[in-house]
C-alpha cells in the first residue's frame, strides 16, 4: 500500500513514521500541508510533533491547512488515517475524532516506555494484533491528557472504540486511561504514545509499535 | 477604530494546570488569599469601519471555528472602542 505521511512545519517524527511504514511493508509518500493533493495514496499517518509551533492550541491551526482538507474529506469516504501525538490533537481539532487533549494534569512533559492494552483490533490500524494485547510503547507528550464530557466517554466506551488504554499508570490524566481512540467507522484512529517509535531493536525499548504499522497489509487482505 | 475582544477560557469542568501552576507560584512570592486560578487568552481584533451585527457575527463564527475550541473552551464577544482604552491608559 502507498502511505502518506504529513510533513507540517514543526512536525518532529515525519520520518520516523516513513521508517516504520516501510518496516511494516509499506511504500511511505511524503506529503506536505501546504498541498491540496494527497498524491494517490490508500492511508494517511498524521506524525507528531509540535506542528505551527502549537500556537493557539495543539492542532488548531494545522487542521485548516490545505492538505487537512483533502485529509478530512478522505476520512470521511473511509480511508484510514493514524494520527500519532500531534496528529491525535490535530484529528481532535478536525472533529474527525470527539474529545480534546490538554496539558498533562502534572504539568511535566512524560517520557517514558509506557505499557498499553489494545482493546479494540477492528481497526485497520490494529488488526495484527491479539485482542486484549498488552504491549510496550514509546509515550512523550507535554499535552496528552485526553478529555471528553461524560455522555462522550460513555459513547466510547460502550461503541468499543476506545482503542488503547493506558496500563500500569495514567501518564497525562487522561479519562479512563484513554490513550487512543476511533472514529464510529473505525478507519480513524488517534493515538498518544508513539508506536513509530517502537519498532526496531536497535533504537530500543522493543517492536511492539511494528503492529500499528503490518495490520494495514492485513486489513487489505481480510 | 472599533476593537473587539474575544476573551476564552478552560470550560469550569476542565483542568486547567496551567492556572494551578500559577495559584501554586502565589504563595511562594508572598501573595495570600488566593483560592483558584484559571488562566485563559485574550484576543484583540481590530476593525476598519463600522461594528455591524454581521461584522460581531463573523466573529463569534471565528471564535467557534478558530479562536476557542468548543469541546473545552467557552468564550466571550465584547467591544471595546480605542478611545475609551486610551483614556484608561
């Protein structure tokens, strides 16, 4: 498959998550916000970072940038979309996923190797995985708290797509461990911890990101 | 020349460290009697021309779209004339 992977200005992890495309099997393209043109891929991974400088808020204003239209709209005719980090906050602010993410109820950036439960594998983002899995993966926010009014998080919780949940300990306050979630379509998945990340040996801390990366082959071919 | 201020703040409901932050700081520089904290943005938008309803209109549109963000921020629209600001200062 042909992953595109956002470049904003002040994205940090763009090739990091070309890496990891590759490493799951996948041609990874290169695409820039300033673009209305998603160069015919079949997936868009948003990656993170601190895109605009996080002006105004995290997100708020790369989700009026050209290429987040053509994103959105795709989103909507049911392509997949990962948004890792940053690209969590940005799909928040894009309504292409409920809730917001704030400023860690700590106040200090986290970073640490953070485990998770994956709850929900019906994605095409985590169909390689066992249901239930629990796995460790890279985590590094300053602002991953992950909030929503309670009727939303009830919504989640009972529509099955609370995607990932944090183990162990809650690391930015997030409600109900929350560490990712998807759309009611479930090709739109948002993600705090940063399985681009974990997936080679040699840069630590374990593979177990590699999934989020191999079920878009397997989803394909379900 | 009209000014309008947008004035957005962390919803009651949300936590808002960064006003704790600041609550936390008081005390320490010797300020007492401070219960709470919340910290919000001020936005300063001027205008040329006249303050119309649909002018004050696009921009309680600019604050839902752009300027707050509805899930964990509320907002005001206030008008404030540059005149009266300077007579102030």
């Amino acid at each position: 498959m042909k992953v595109g992977v956002v470049t904003f200005p002040g994205s940090l992890d763009d090739v990091d998550a070309q890496r990891a495309v590759r490493l799951g099997g996948h041609e990874a393209v290169a695409l820039w916000h300033g673009d209305h043109d998603l160069r015919g891929v079949d997936a868009v991974v948003l990656p993170g970072g601190f895109s605009y400088g996080d002006y105004l808020r995290c997100g708020a204003i790369s989700r009026f940038s050209p290429v987040m239209a053509e994103v959105i709209e795709a989103a909507q005719r049911g392509m997949p979309v990962l948004g890792i980090c940053n690209g969590f906050q940005i799909l928040c602010e894009s309504h292409l996923l409920p809730g917001a993410l704030i400023r860690n109820d700590h106040r200090k950036f986290v970073c640490r190797d953070q485990r998770l439960r994956i709850e929900n594998v019906a994605t095409p983002w985590t169909s390689s995985y066992e249901p239930g899995a629990e796995v460790t993966i890279v985590l590094k926010n300053g602002e991953g708290g992950f909030v929503a009014d309670a009727d939303t998080l009830d919504r989640l919780e009972g529509e099955g797509r609370v995607v990932a949940r944090y183990l162990d300990v809650n690391p930015n306050g997030s409600a109900r461990d929350i560490a990712g979630i998807t759309n009611e379509r479930g090709n739109v998945v948002g993600l705090m911890p940063h399985p681009e990340h974990s997936v080679e040996d040699l840069t630590g801390s374990g593979t177990d990101g590699l999934g989020f990366f191999t079920s878009l082959a397997a989803a394909v071919l379900s | 020349m009209p000014r309008v201020v947008v004035d957005v703040m962390p919803k009651p409901e949300i936590l808002d460290p960064q006003g704790k932050a600041v609550l936390g700081a008081l005390p320490r520089l010797g300020f007492s009697g401070v219960t709470d904290v919340r910290q919000g943005k001020r936005f300063e938008l001027e205008f040329d021309g006249e303050l119309t309803d649909e002018v004050l209109a696009e921009v309680r549109q600019m604050a839902e779209t752009l300027l707050s963000n509805p899930v964990i921020e509320d907002f005001t629209v206030s008008v404030e004339t540059v005149a009266a600001v300077e007579a102030v200062e």
